[in-house]
C-alpha cells in the first residue's frame, strides 16, 4: 500500500503539487524532494542564476513518501580524491541538500548522523544525487540516499 502512496505523491509532484507538509513545487529550499535537482540547477537550466554542482535529498527509509519522510539535521559530506574534506552540508527540514562547490574529478561522499559515516562505495559519476538516487534508482543506486 505504502508504494502506491508513493507513485500516487510522485504523480502529484510531477503534475505540480502535492499537498502534504513538505512538498512544495514553489521555488525555494523545500521544493520537490526526491528530484533531480541539477536537472534546473545547471548552466542552460530553468534556474541557471542558482548553479550547484551537488543536490539532492536524504531520507529516513529506502521506501519513501518523498513529502513526509526526509531527513533533517543529516550532514553530507564531500570530499577530493584523496579524502580530504571539501564541505560539509547539513540537510534541511525535507530532506534537501545543495552546495556551489567545485567539484573535482574522483570526488567522494557519504552522509553522516550521530557520528556514523556512511560512505558512498564510489565516487558518484555527477553531483545530480537524485539522478540515480531516484524513487525508481537506476545506474545501480540502491535506492533513494538514506541517513545511517
């Protein structure tokens, strides 16, 4: 049941609103969790005044409603190659996250709650977290990102 209620928000989002909490298809910080949010955050983009080169949302389970369950208060971390810290994010009230950072070729991240790490087992092929990290995942993502 918990999966039709999900097909049937994300429909709702995509079709231009959904009326729990949290969804807002308004722009500003809590619109559209679960979205790829580079697809309009990038040069040539709806909102290219606002380029980030990461984004996306945490969720509390792998099974989402994407407008009543993200994680607030999760950091995501990025870090270069080498594993040197590049920034550190915290997400907002739905789960949503973004930085303007550059970022280098190899980086890596991981999202990380009460002091445990949870890494990404490679480096991501783009910051566009919720390309793969999706309600259907694809590119081999596990399922949407998940605070540990």
């Amino acid at each position: 049941m918990r999966g039709l209620v999900t097909i049937a928000i994300a429909i709702a989002g995509a079709l231009g609103g959904c009326a729990d909490r949290a969804c807002s298809t308004e722009p500003g910080p809590t619109m559209r969790p679960g979205w790829n949010c580079l697809s309009c955050h990038r040069d040539g983009g709806q909102a290219k005044d606002k380029v980030w080169s990461a984004g996306g949302t945490v969720f509390e389970e792998l099974d989402v409603d994407p407008c009543n369950d993200g994680a607030a208060g999760v950091a995501v971390v990025f870090f270069d190659p080498r594993g040197t810290e590049l920034e550190r994010v915290r997400t907002n009230d739905v789960g949503n996250f973004h930085i303007a950072t550059p970022l280098p070729e190899g980086f890596r991240v991981g999202v990380e709650r009460d002091g445990r790490l949870a890494m990404m087992p490679f480096p991501p092929p783009a910051g566009s977290c919720n390309a793969c990290h999706a309600l259907a995942p694809i590119g081999g993502a596990k399922g949407v990102i998940r605070a540990p």
